[in-house]
C-alpha cells in the first residue's frame, strides 16, 4: 500500500498525538485533522490485520531516491519480491 511520509509524530499512542495537536480550547486545528488523517490512511490497514489475530508480518520499507527521480516500489506476487 503507498502512503505519505511517516513522521515520526505519527508514532505515539493516541492520546500523545491528540495531545501533540490540541490547541487551549480543546478543538483541533485544521493541520491536526489532515495529520490525524493521513496518520489513519498509514496505519489502517496494519490496524485492521493486528486487529482480526492476523498473524502476518508486518514490515516498513523506506526507499531512498535522488535527483527528483520518481520512484515507486511494488510487489511482485508472481515472483514474491519487491
């Protein structure tokens, strides 16, 4: 699955990360909503496997790219490789 940068904000519990966002008033910005998305986009299906008592691996990949090169990564299910 393709997803935005993980931050390393994203990985707090989430009271943390509510905390992280909040302002005085106890109402969330709008950069806190788009965070608290896309931070639910990346972890949503690793979520929902952990979650049915899968028992699959779960591994993150980080690529490196240079020179504005686009560069995408995907799984060959035929091969079983990236």
């Amino acid at each position: 699955m393709k997803f935005y940068d993980l931050k390393t904000e994203y990985l707090v519990d989430d009271k943390d990360f509510a905390q992280r966002f909040s302002n005085k008033n106890n109402m969330k910005s709008e950069t806190a909503v788009i965070e608290s998305n896309i931070r639910n986009y990346i972890f949503s299906a690793p979520i929902a496997e952990l979650e049915k008592g899968s028992s699959t691996t779960i591994e993150v990949l980080k690529s490196l790219k240079v020179n504005g090169e686009n560069a995408q990564i995907s799984w060959v299910r035929e091969e079983s490789v990236w």
